[in-house]
C-alpha cells in the first residue's frame, strides 16, 4: 500500500486512479485532483510528508 502525499489516504498502486513521478519516485493517488494539485506544488506535499 502506498498514502497519497496530498490528503494521506491510503492507496492500493494497482488500482490507483493516478500517479506521478518525481525525482524518480512514483507517488500514488487517491484521485486525480490529488495528483493535481501535487503536480503543482511537488515540494510542498513532501516536505509537509517528512516532517520538515
């Protein structure tokens, strides 16, 4: 299982209804308007996902 960075949802990757990769890391969306926005602002959701 994978947690959509955007809203935290937790997201089987085979049936994802998006993704994206960023530096070479694929991320895995709840919906499209999650992977949206995080196409918008990539930085932003991450750090938000590391503490930082």
């Amino acid at each position: 299982m994978a947690v959509d960075p955007v809203c935290k949802m937790t997201v089987d990757p085979p049936r994802a209804p998006a993704q994206s990769t960023y530096r070479g890391q694929t991320y895995y969306f709840c919906a499209v308007s999650c992977k949206q926005a995080f196409d918008k602002e990539p930085e932003k959701y991450l750090a938000q996902s590391s503490g930082r």
